[in-house]
C-alpha cells in the first residue's frame, strides 16, 4: 500500500506542477494568509477610532471564512480536478487491470484530501495572528472533520462535472454555498441554524466558532463525521459506477 501511494503522489506532483491554475489554487492559501494576519489590525483599529465598533469578537468567524472553509474547497476542488484529468486521460481505467486497484487509488486520494486540509487549517490559522492559545489542541480534531469536507467537496464536484471545465464550475457553485452559508449562523440567535447542517462545512465551523466560545464542541464533531459518512457514501458508490 505504501508504494502505491508513493507512485500516486508521484504522479500527482508531476500533474499539478503542468498546470498553472492547480499550482494558482493551491498556493492561493498564501494570499489569504497574508490578507487576515495583515490587514485586519489596521481594520481593526479603524472600525474602533473611526466608528466606535470592535471587530476581535469576530476574529473567529474572519478565521472560519478566511481560512477553513477556504481550506476545505480548495483542496476538494484540487482532488476533484485531479481525478477529472486522470479519467479524461483513462488513466483510471489502466489503474484497474494494475495491481493497484481503483480502490487503493480512492483510499489515496481520500487520505490525502484529509491530511493536506487538516494541514492547511492548522497551518493557516496558527500563523494568522488572530488564534487563541486555548484554541490550539483543537485545531487537529476540527481540521479533521474539515477534511472529510473536503473529501465530500471532491465528490460531489465528480459527481456532477464530467470534465474540467464543468469541474471549475462547480468549484464556483460549491464555493459560495460551503464556504459562504456556513458563516450564516453566526449572525442567527435561533435553533433554525441547525438547518445549515444539510451543509458539511456546517459542522467544522460550528465546532471552531463554540471552541472560540468556550462552549462545548466535541457533539458537532461527532455529528458532523457521521454526517460525513452519511454523504460520502452514495457519493463514493455513484463515482465507482460512473468510472466502471
């Protein structure tokens, strides 16, 4: 299994590197990076001496739009796109008569969505700035639940792009429903806010946002993976089918 995921990634270093907009998207985390640990003290101060208003209680809701949510659709639409290119090249169907199964090739890639994203949240919203000590041994559970996110981004852009070009679009269309509605309840006093879980971004940022509260986190984070699993695996059967 180890050598076939090394041949994987392999590959996948090589494909990412020909293709400037898959080397755009995912240095794009860079830019998003410098834009919160840089430009929001200054917005900060403005919004106090200019208009009376303080923007640290919403510190983890610009860490949350900035950085995570962002983290779950750039790596899921990365995997999406990869995959998309491997199935236009048929490189998924010479994977089938190879040692390596279309399965081993979908635990890769699907171990890889996670960890890269639980490594991009870490990574961002450690270095931004804006992060409470007290947040800190959370982060790796919730990058977690928020790479299984991506995974589910992954394959729901498979599930209705048949090739690049529809891929992109549905990485716009997903983009503003998983990473902009999840923000949404954070500004609603109501138990309706529980109907944004239908959304899987929903169930990481709810966890970090009640973490920032000192509230108790860990149930979004059980619900949220079972959710998860609730999504992925339809997905994952429609995926298996449409590739056979």
């Amino acid at each position: 299994m180890a050598h076939t995921f090394a041949a994987f990634g392999r590959n996948d270093l090589r494909g990412v590197g020909r293709d400037s907009l898959l080397v755009g998207v995912t240095l794009a985390p860079l830019v998003w990076i410098a834009a919160v640990r840089f430009g929001t003290p200054p917005v900060t101060r403005l919004l106090a001496e200019d208009h009376q208003f303080d923007l640290t209680p919403y510190y983890p809701v610009i860490l949350v739009g900035f950085l995570l949510l962002t983290s779950a659709i750039i790596v899921g639409g990365v995997t999406g796109m990869l995959v998309l290119e491997e199935r236009d090249a048929h490189t998924l169907t010479a994977v089938r008569v190879t040692p390596a199964s279309l399965g081993s090739y979908l635990a890769y890639r699907a171990t890889v969505a996670v960890v890269l994203t639980t490594v991009y949240v870490i990574a961002t919203i450690t270095v931004s700035g804006l992060l409470p000590g007290h947040l800190v041994p959370a982060l790796i559970p919730i990058g977690l639940l928020t790479g299984l996110s991506a995974l589910v981004i992954a394959l729901a852009i498979l599930a209705v792009a048949k090739n690049k070009v529809e891929g992109i679009a549905a990485i716009r269309a997903l983009g503003i429903i998983v990473a902009g509605l999840p923000l949404l309840p954070a500004f609603i006093d109501s138990d309706w806010d529980l109907a944004f879980g239908i959304l899987p971004t929903y169930w990481p940022a709810q966890a970090f946002l009640t973490a920032s509260d000192g509230g108790t986190w860990w149930p979004y984070l059980l619900a949220g993976t079972a959710f998860h699993a609730l999504l992925a695996w339809p997905l994952y059967r429609r995926f298996i089918r449409t590739s056979s």
